[in-house]
C-alpha cells in the first residue's frame, strides 16, 4: 500500500504542474511579461524542480529504510 502513495503523490504534482504550465500559458498570451516577471516565473519553476526533486529523494530513502 506504500508503493502507491508516492506514485499517487507524483501524479498529482505532475497535474498541478501541469495546470500551473496552462495558467502561465494563458497568462503570457494575455499580456507580454516584464523581464521581472519573466525572471520570478523562472526561478520558482527552479525551486519547484528542486523541491520535486527532493521529495523524490526522501521517498526513496524510507523505501529503503
């Protein structure tokens, strides 16, 4: 039952980022982005990555254990 828990959680990170990548594209045919917000959108797509990343981490660690 462990097993599907992280695939479940995986799943529903890649629909949210999936919804946040439609929202952005909407967002951007609106109204051209400032190299500000150019700029924030690319680093929290960065933290994003990263935080995905260590969940993943962490899951596969107390899989281990």
């Amino acid at each position: 039952m462990s097993n599907s828990q992280p695939n479940e959680q995986d799943d529903i990170q890649k629909y949210l980022e999936e919804k946040a990548k439609q929202e952005q594209e909407k967002q951007q045919e609106a109204e051209p982005l400032s190299a500000y917000d150019a700029c924030v959108l690319k680093e929290s797509a960065k933290v994003r990555e990263l935080i995905a990343e260590a969940q993943q981490k962490t899951n596969e660690r107390s899989e281990n254990e």
